[in-house]
C-alpha cells in the first residue's frame, strides 16, 4: 500500500499517516482545551519536513524538533511553532481521529467568536 503526500491522512491497519503543513506562529494549545488534561491523548510518531516544532508535556518539560529529525511524543503534550513548518506523522486512529475532530471543532468556534 502506499499513498502520495496529498493524499494523506490514510488510514492502515490502526494507524493512520498525515501530512501537515502548519503556518508559522501556530499554537495549538488553545484547540486543545476541553480534551483530557487540556493536552493532545494521541501520541505520534513522524518527521520534521521542513522548519521545526515545540513541543510541551503533561510534566512541563518542553522540546524541539527540527528538520532532518524523527520524534516520538507520547500522549499528553500540546505543540507550538515559531516558523513555516512541515510534519509526516504517524499515530493511532482512534485517538488522532478524536483529537482532530476536537481540533475542528475549536477552530469552528472560535472563528465564530472572532467574527
């Protein structure tokens, strides 16, 4: 099996493969409110692409990704970027497909507090 970039997210077996490419000054802490412990449950397993991302867990330590490097995170963490960013990741279905509902969902909102 094998998919192109665009046209990810796939799902196989129980993990599914995304492609994200994430806009400097993203931070997806406040789109994670309302979730357990206000953090990301799904952990990930994936490349930095292009630029780099930070990362922060349930017990305060923090830590950067850059380009070039594969990381794991484990459940708990929220995730911020300084810059243009590009991820291939990889994490089980079921709780990346919770969390990005969640995600959606809090996008939508606060758009319409925005407006």
């Amino acid at each position: 099996m094998h998919k192109a970039l665009k046209e990810l997210p796939a799902t196989w077996g129980s993990m599914t493969a995304n492609y994200m490419e994430i806009p400097g000054g993203t931070d997806f802490t406040p789109l994670l409110k309302g979730l357990p412990n206000d953090l990301c449950h799904s952990p990930h397993w994936g490349y930095i692409v292009k630029g780099s991302l930070r990362v922060r867990y349930t017990d305060g330590t923090e830590e950067t990704a850059k380009v070039g490097e594969v990381f794991y995170w484990p459940a708990g963490h929220t995730a911020w970027t300084d810059e243009d960013t590009a991820v291939l990741d990889f994490s089980p279905e079921k709780e990346f497909a919770e969390v990005m509902a969640h995600i959606t969902k809090m996008q939508e909102k606060l758009s319409q507090e925005s407006a």
